[in-house]
C-alpha cells in the first residue's frame, strides 16, 4: 500500500498544480485529486493538500513539494 496525496481541485487552480505534476512522475505514492476537502480558508489563503489524512500547507510550490517529500520520507521510515 502506498501513501496517499490528495489535493483540492480549487487549490490546484491557485497554484498546488506544479507539485501535483512533479508528484505523478513519483511511484512511491497514490494521489487523488478531490473537488473539496473542506479546507476553504486555508485554500484561500495558501497552497495545501492531505497526505494520510493530515493537512499539510505552505505559502509556495516549493515549499509544499518539500513538505510532502519530507512526509513521504517519514512515512516509509516508519514501516
């Protein structure tokens, strides 16, 4: 089983798309795309997505990328 990305379609359209593409060149994860997860003032305000269940958020494409990186790296470490 592996972990699951999963990005707002509305989050996509702000800027999340860049690591959404950069993401689906990965085979270590799943990703879903989802036309709400529910986070709408955090969607107005930064780019953010879900892995397993945790929101995670950032101001920039970089730094969301790096942040999902750093949750993928954790998650297989504690298989």
């Amino acid at each position: 089983m592996l972990p699951l990305v999963e990005f707002c379609q509305f989050n996509l359209l702000k800027g999340s798309q860049i690591v959404l593409e950069h993401l689906e060149e990965r085979s270590d994860i799943d990703i879903l795309v989802s036309d709400c997860l529910s986070q709408c003032s955090l969607c107005a305000k930064s780019l953010y997505c879900s892995f397993e269940g945790k929101i995670i958020s950032s101001d920039d494409a970089t730094g969301l990328e790096l942040l999902i990186n750093n949750e993928v790296t954790e998650w297989y470490k504690d298989l």
